[in-house]
C-alpha cells in the first residue's frame, strides 16, 4: 500500500470516530423528526408524505444506470492507483453524467405528477404540486449520490456533516412554521425537504472538490474501460431491478393495492424499521469498510479480508437486528401507540414483521458488496430478478394486508440471499459464512422474547421488557457469536480499546 493512499489504518479510524459522532446526531435528529410529521400531519396527508419521500429515495437507483455502483467500486481504485488529474476527470464524468439523467427524470416527474397523483389516490393531497415534487426527485438522488462519491474517497467527517444537515435542517424549518403561527400540511413539509436538501447537496458538492483536489498521485494506473464498462451494465439491471424492492416502490404498490391510509401505517413502521437499519453496523460501515476492502484487494489479493469483514458486518446486522426484535417481541403494540401519538394502535406484530424481516434484507448489501469486489456482478443480476417477482407477488397478495406483504419481503429476500451466497461459496475458497455465530444469535434473540412475554404475563409489560433486554446480552455472552479472526480484524481496524469489548462476544 502506498504511503499516499486514502485508505490506510489510522485514516479509518478517524474516519470512523467522526462516523459515529456524525450518525448519533442523525439518529436523534430523524428520530424527533419522525416524531413530529406523524404528529402535525392527518393520517391520509401522512400517507402522501410518505408515498412522495420513497418516491424520491428510490430514483437513485432506478435512474443511476450503473453509475453509482461504479463510483463506489472505483473511485478507491483511481484514488489508490491514479494520478489526481485521472480521478478528477472520472469523478466529473460520473457526476456529469448522473446529473443529466436525473433532470431528464425531474422534467418527466413534471410532466406527468398530476396524473401519477391520481393514480396512486392523493388527487386530494397533492395533484398541483408538480414542481416540488420534481425538484424533490432530483435533489434527494442527487444528494445521495455525491455522499456515495464522499464515502467512497473515506471523506466520513464531511459526508457526515452534510447527512446530518438534512433532519437537523428539516426539524428547525418545521418548529420555524409550527412557531410562526403558519399552517402546516403536507406541501409545507415538502418545500422544507426541498430548501434543505437543495442547501445540503451544495455543501456537499463543494466538500467533494475540495476532497479531490487534495488527492496525491499515484502510479498513473487505471481500470480498463471495457472493465468499467462491463461492471456498470451488470450493475445498471442490479440498481434498476433493486429499486423494487425499496421503501418507495412498495408504498406504491400498498397505495395502489390498498389505500393511502394503510401507506400511512405502512410508511410509518417502515420509519421505525429503516430507523434501525440506517444505524445498523453493517448498512453503516459498509461505507467505511468497503474502499478498504477494494484498496487492500487491488493492491495485495488480501481475500480473506474480504470474508472476515463480510462475516463481521452480517453479525452486527443481527445483533442489532435481533435487539430490537426483543424489544418489540414484548411491548411492540405499547410502543407504537406511543410513537404514534395513537394513530396506530396494535401495529406491533407488523412492526415485528418487518425486523425479521429486516434481519434478511439487510444482508443483501453486504453480498452486493463481496460480489462488487470479487466481479460476480453477473449473479448480481441474476439475484436482482427476485425483487421484481416479489413487488408482483406482494400486489396480487394484497387483499390480505400489511402482514403479508412484510412475509413477502422476508421470502423474497431470502431467495436472493441464499442463491448469492451459494455462487459466493462455491466460486472462490476464501468466501465462508460463518452460520454458527449467525445461529447463536437468533437463539439469544428467541429465547429473551421468550422470557420476556413470560415474565409479562406476571409481572407486566415494563417487567418483561426488563427482563428480555437483560437476557439478550447475557446469552450472547455465554454463546459468543464472532471468532478469533474476525476478532483479530476488528482489533486491526480499531485499535485494542475500542475493540476490548468484543473479546466478551469472541470464541476462545
């Protein structure tokens, strides 16, 4: 590794301090945000809020075209390998382009949002709200994709800034209205998305130029374009086929199906659930982990790196996953209730739905990113194919509620899951699952719900949950899911004192 490299030890230890200072304000701002939308909106407006936003997250990757899965494969490469004069004309490349293609969306998301409205049954919320909806659809992606190129170049302190601007931005303009007296509805939230997102996307911008301008020069090597090429078309049907499988695109079909009130209590527990898996160690260091695992891999072969941090990012998805599963298993309808502010009384079983679920879709991108690294962007594809075939299923399955189509998520993504893992496992000798340590953590899961619903029937709910949440750790403790060389890895990566904890989770 070159003494100039973005992505050496101690540049990801400060990138990961100011990762985790960064998504602890995120998560408490989003968190006093969720609280207040629910709160200031009717449940149809709710609704239509909720339906515009995943609209807009899912563009990204209905519109990148491979684009930003190139970014994130290569940009490390350039900046490890390259000169800056290189990695610069690749990162304008990929912007430029990006950008036309989303302004092309936006003008179409113009043209045809009154009719889109009526369709998905928010005529009464919004048909006359074109332009902003437009606007939001090419800000959100936008904004997406030059945090993907900052975490790509390990920028964690700025990126992190310019995330956390965005709820911490929104809940001041909403306390702003809400003070001043103004009505607040459902176009009124949206032009605050729209001011702040248009505010974080410059900042954003700005810290990318600076970033590359500041890159040394490498050896002068780059990827073959017909390389480059090849991976971007693979993964333009990855992105495109994926995109049904987001929050947005089963709104719509919820919407369609259904209707915008069931979109409102579908889009809310998807709140509480996408709050955990933003914050989730695997979705969240992926971003870290990721240009270390291309730079080591480009530069030295290391492989095995590869599996172990894989291994390392699945068992903290559980972990958390399987936390937060304890504590909905035992007061999920007392907590939605309370969030809510009681629009959305006995929502729990679907809330618990949805993390078992989340326990799978949250593995996805951790094989995305193994196969990105080890070029199975072909399987990929392949994978890709079941989320559309799960978006059908969940339509013509709808008469039988939200329950349902949670349960489809989960298959769906089980199917995929286990058909990656399969070509992973059997094209290369250094890519293993460790599905011991995966195991014991379901166990420590099941049986602290199991406690915990038990000691609620004696003693009440708060008993229960204190006793689940006290259990989880405990029979992590004594099964301990992560190996030594896992271990080891983390150690590595974050020095022994941060990692000193985990030697409690850690087989002799």
């Amino acid at each position: 590794m070159l003494s100039n490299s973005p992505y050496t030890v101690s540049r990801f230890r400060r990138a990961f301090m100011h990762f985790i200072g960064g998504r602890v304000v995120q998560a408490i701002a989003r968190a006093i945000l969720l609280l207040m939308i629910v709160r200031v909106l009717e449940v149809e407006e709710y609704g239509a809020y909720m339906l515009v936003v995943g609209i807009a997250e899912m563009t990204l990757l209905v519109a990148s075209f491979g684009l930003v899965s190139l970014g994130q494969r290569y940009v490390p490469q350039y900046a490890t390998n390259g000169t800056r004069r290189m990695t610069t004309k690749f990162v304008t490349g990929l912007l430029v382009m990006q950008g036309v293609i989303l302004i092309l969306v936006a003008l179409g998301a113009w043209l045809l949002w009154p009719k889109a409205a009526s369709f998905l049954g928010i005529e009464q919320q919004g048909t006359s709200i074109n332009t902003t909806v437009a606007l939001l659809i090419f800000l959100v992606p936008a904004f997406r994709f030059v945090g993907e190129l900052l975490e790509a170049l390990l920028e964690q302190a700025r990126v992190q800034i310019a995330r956390a601007l965005m709820p911490i931005g929104r809940v001041i303009g909403l306390v702003g209205l809400i003070y001043s007296g103004m009505s607040v509805g459902f176009e009124q939230v949206l032009i605050i998305d729209v001011l702040v997102t248009l505010i974080c996307l410059l900042l954003a911008v700005g810290f990318l130029i600076n970033r590359v301008n500041k890159l040394s020069d490498g050896q002068g090597e780059k990827p073959s374009t017909r390389e480059m090429v090849r991976f971007a078309w693979h993964m333009a049907w990855v992105n495109l086929l994926s995109s049904t499988s987001t929050p947005g695109a089963i709104r719509v079909v919820v919407a369609g199906a259904l209707s915008i009130v069931e979109v409102g209590i579908f889009g809310f527990l998807q709140s509480i659930q996408r709050l955990v898996s933003r914050y989730m160690p695997g979705v969240l260091l992926r971003g870290l982990v990721r240009p270390i695992l291309v730079s080591r891999a480009v530069a030295s072969n290391d492989l095995e790196k590869v599996s172990y941090g894989a291994n390392i990012l699945i068992k903290s998805n559980l972990l958390m996953v399987g936390f937060g599963c304890v504590i909905v298993g035992v007061a999920g309808d007392q907590l939605v209730d309370l969030l809510s502010g009681g629009k959305f009384p006995d929502s729990g079983f679907t809330l618990l739905l949805l993390l078992i679920a989340l326990a799978v879709t949250s593995q996805r991108p951790v094989y995305e990113m193994v196969m990105q690294i080890t070029g199975h962007t072909r399987t990929l594809t392949a994978t890709s194919f079941v989320a559309p075939v799960s978006l059908a299923m969940m339509w013509f399955c709808s008469d039988w509620g939200l329950n349902a189509v949670v349960v489809i998520i989960g298959v769906g993504a089980t199917i995929s899951n286990g058909i990656a893992l399969y070509v992973l496992t059997k094209d290369t000798s250094y890519f293993r699952i460790d599905q011991r340590g995966n195991f014991t953590i379901v166990i420590a899961s099941f049986v602290a719900i199991i406690c915990g619903l038990f000691a609620a029937q004696i003693g009440g709910v708060t008993i229960g949950l204190v006793v689940a949440i006290c259990l989880f750790p405990t029979a992590l403790i004594v099964l301990r899911p992560f190996s030594r060389d896992e271990y080891h890895l983390m150690q590595k990566a974050l020095g022994k004192r941060l990692s000193k904890p985990l030697a409690l989770l850690t087989r002799a």
